[in-house]
C-alpha cells in the first residue's frame, strides 16, 4: 500500500448519499477516503493522491467507468472495484477488460464491500523460495517475479496487478494444472469471496497482452474441465 500502513481508497460515484455511505463504513474500517461524482476528476484525483484502491461506478456522467478505469490503468496499479446497477455480463466483462479487479452489482452491502476490500488488501505476496523467485523463461516470454516485470521478445508488457498475480502462479509452478479454485485462493486469497468466472476474464486479456493465441496458446493453456497450466513458449 502507498504511503504507509493506511489504505488509501477513492470512491467514485455520482450518487453523493451511496458515495458518502461507502466511505463513512470504509473510514470506520480505518482507511482514509475520497470521493468524487465526475469521471474527469476521478482520473485527475487517482493520478494526484495515488490511492491503494478505486470503487469505480459503471454509469458516471462525462467519462463512463470503463474509460476512467481504462485512463487511470496508464498510470496506475491500483486496485479497481467496479460498481454496477445492471447485472449484464457484457457491462461487467468490459468492466474488467480494461483492468478492473473485481465487480459489485448493486444494490449491495457497504459492509460486504468494505469486507471484500480488505481481503483485497491483504492478497498474498508471500516470498517464494530462491528457486521460484529466479527469471523464468519460456520461448521468447521472460517473468522476472522479484521486479514484476514480463518480457515478450525482450519488449516490456504492462499487466495489472491481478494479471501479474496470476501469471506469477502458473509459471512458478509450470509442470502442475492449476483449476480455478487454486488460482482464486493464490492470487486474490482463501478469504475471497467472488465467482469462478474472474479467473477466466483475467486470463483472456493476460493472453491478449501477451500476443497469445487462445486457440493455439504457447503461454498459458487450458486444461479443458480443470484449468490452466504453463506452456513452453513454443
């Protein structure tokens, strides 16, 4: 978390009473909050006060949340929560293509929102042993765990935290199958408390920042009925 042991969040919502709800239980959990009802300003204040974690609502006036989310992912790796009065997937699933971490539905609980931050919080990043830390290599795809960084044919590609994460586990384990129970419990933690689904979103625009064919994947490969494990590159 930025700036010490206090989280940082942003709530973006143009409903000033849900947005001042939000952030009175968030301040009660003991995270500093800001919030703001214009998408404009929401892209100017993330870039600014540099927060941990933005609830982002879908419907805003100006930008919409899916652009707010797509701006702020050029500069920042904050946790993205979005907010959404429509149960659509197809709003949802663009939600999270532009680097969106999870998604709310509402109406919903500010507890259970304030609940499923601090699990996001507190996502694992449990040092591994020297073995599984050291550069990995697969054909022209290079993970560097220590420094976060991803290679493709020597060319940096930017992930966001979560799509990190989730590469960090299936290539530190590259000869196992991982379902989506495990990825979820490795990446997001056993406290999470989301649908299966996300695992497979992630995995989409993983795949697609990393120029791999989901028909024909050299990186990331599914095991039809279990899940996914690590290709060779080639």
């Amino acid at each position: 978390m930025s700036g010490g042991p206090t989280a940082r969040v942003v709530v973006v919502d143009d409903e000033p009473v849900l947005a001042g709800m939000v952030k009175n239980y968030l301040e009660r959990a003991g995270m500093e909050t800001r919030t703001c009802g214009d998408g404009l300003q929401a892209v100017e204040l993330v870039r600014e006060w540099r927060p941990d974690v933005v609830v982002l609502d879908l419907g805003l006036p100006g930008l919409d949340g899916v652009e707010v989310c797509r701006q702020v992912r050029t500069f920042s790796d904050c946790y993205v929560v979005m907010l959404t009065a429509r149960a659509d997937e197809v709003d949802t699933l663009v939600g999270l293509s532009v680097g969106a971490d999870d998604y709310v539905t509402k109406p919903f609980s500010p507890r259970e929102l304030v609940a499923r931050i601090q699990v996001m919080l507190r996502r694992p990043r449990a040092a591994r042993d020297q073995a599984t830390l050291s550069e990995r290599r697969f054909g022209d795809l290079l993970v560097r765990p220590e420094a976060r960084e991803v290679l493709v044919a020597d060319v940096p590609v930017e992930l966001t935290r979560t799509e990190f994460d989730l590469l960090d586990a299936i290539s530190a384990n590259p000869g196992r199958v991982l379902s989506r129970r495990q990825l979820t419990d490795e990446v997001w933690g056993k406290d999470w408390r989301s649908d299966d689904h996300l695992v497979d979103v992630h995995i989409a625009h993983l795949r697609k920042k990393l120029g791999d064919d989901p028909s024909a994947p050299r990186f990331v490969v599914t095991v039809r009925g279990v899940g996914y494990r690590m290709g060779s590159g080639r």
